[in-house]
C-alpha cells in the first residue's frame, strides 16, 4: 500500500494531510495516483488524486502524469499570485489541458488518459476542481457537506477525462475565499474504486468523521484507520484501484 500523511502549522492553520492508495484485486499495475504537499514557505497545502481509466493500456502512467502537471504548477507557479482567485483557476486549467495534450503524441494520447481532482491550500483561500468521476467531499464551517465531483457522468457510460474533446469546458474549478473559512475546513477526495462503493447519504458523513478523530485521536490514528478499511475492503462487484486522500484545515486564531 502506498501511503503518506503529515501534520504541521501553516503561519495561522493546523493543517492535517494524508493520501493512500490500494491496488486493486487480482491486478498488476496499480492504475491510481496521487500526491500530498505541505510548503509552509510559500503559505500552501494540496492534495491530488488521479484515476487512470482501466480499457487504456498506459492509464497508470498518464494519472502519475497528471498529477504531477498539477503539483509542479502549484508548487512553482501558483506562488506568483498574492492571493486566490477565480482567474488563477483558470489559469490552472488551461494549463493542465496545455501540458497534458503535449505530453503525447495526438495518436497515442488516449492510451494516458485519466481523471483527476485537486484541492490546494493557499494564503488562507481554498481551490478545488478536476474532471471526471470518483469523490471530492467539500466541508467548511457551517457549509453542509457536497460533493463537488462532476455528475455529468450519472446518465452515460461515457467517463469525463483529460482526453475529452471538450475537457476545458469540463474540467471545474472552485474557490472558498478565506473569509468563509473562519474555523475549519476540509476536502476529501477518492477515486471510483472508493466513491462508487460508499452509500451516498453516509459519505457525506465522512468529513465530519475525518475531523472528529483527527481532533479527538490525532492524524496517524485516522491513517492507520484507513490503512486497515482499504485494506479490509470487500469488492464484490469491481476490482477497482483505490486511493483516497484528505485535507483538513483548522484555523487557530
């Protein structure tokens, strides 16, 4: 199992972070990919989670690619900007499709193809967005929890991705400004293996559940919690790859 969490002061935010991920049963090649960061000097935090679509024979390697588009960009670039907004969103997208249509060859792009989503942390604001299926959970102060996650997926067996043609216009993005985040907030996202097994009313629990143990038991606790759940996980109906991930921001002042 692949794995990784952290918990550190960010100037004013506690922030807690983890990701895991769990090869699929019977498979070779875990067809996931994800990554977690913390860079207290440039005042940011992020998650990324990426699914590789299972009928494309280099899946694995075009979710490890998108993912580290993502994270390069708000490592490097997103430092540029004082603040959060919705054009550097923007700015964010357009670079994702950028980077990713030249990654390949127009002839072999849909052997990479993948979802992705994101959440990133920074100067106090929250970005979120991807495209494609899975979960993305979105829970701040008195917002009741959504799954921001696109649903235009739920009447086609056509999956949403990278290698959509009109993947700028499906890929979503959306910022809570700082002042609406006045206590704690917190994302979580997973991937279909995950999302598609979870009864919809109770997922919707699982923010609240993620920040109660952290606050009661501490990160390592929820994480090793999720390493026995993936672990234990009965997948009767799939073999999917799964792989979540959370982001948990607790202001202290």
């Amino acid at each position: 199992m692949n794995q990784n969490v952290k918990s550190v002061m960010l100037e004013d935010y506690k922030i807690d972070i983890g990701g895991l991920s769990q090869i699929g049963v019977d498979k070779k090649v875990n067809q996931d990919a994800f990554s977690i960061g913390v860079v207290p000097e440039k005042k940011l935090a992020y998650i990324v989670v990426a699914d590789g679509l299972g009928s494309c024979r280099n899946s694995d390697k075009g979710s490890a690619r998108i993912v580290e588009i993502v994270e390069k960009w708000v490592v490097d670039k997103l430092p540029e900007y004082s603040f959060m907004s919705n054009n550097v969103a923007n700015i964010l997208a357009k670079r994702m499709v950028q980077e990713w249509t030249a990654s390949y060859e127009a002839e072999e792009i849909n052997d990479y193809d993948s979802t992705v989503h994101f959440a990133v942390f920074y100067n106090g604001s929250l970005l979120v967005g991807g495209v494609g299926d899975g979960m993305a959970l979105l829970s701040y102060d008195s917002i009741v929890c959504k799954d921001i996650a696109s649903a235009d997926d739920l009447f086609s067996n056509v999956t949403n991705s990278m290698c959509s043609i009109n993947v700028s216009e499906l890929l979503s993005t959306e910022v809570v400004d700082k002042a609406n985040i006045k206590s704690k907030a917190i994302m979580i996202l997973a991937t279909d293996g995950i999302a598609d097994d979870l009864i919809p009313e109770k997922k919707l629990t699982l923010p609240g559940y993620f920040q109660e143990t952290i606050e009661n038991d501490g990160v390592t606790a929820l994480q090793s919690e999720l390493e026995d759940w993936l672990g234990d996980w009965a997948t009767e109906n799939h073999s999917d790859d799964k792989t979540i991930c959370y982001l948990s921001i607790e202001k202290r002042i």
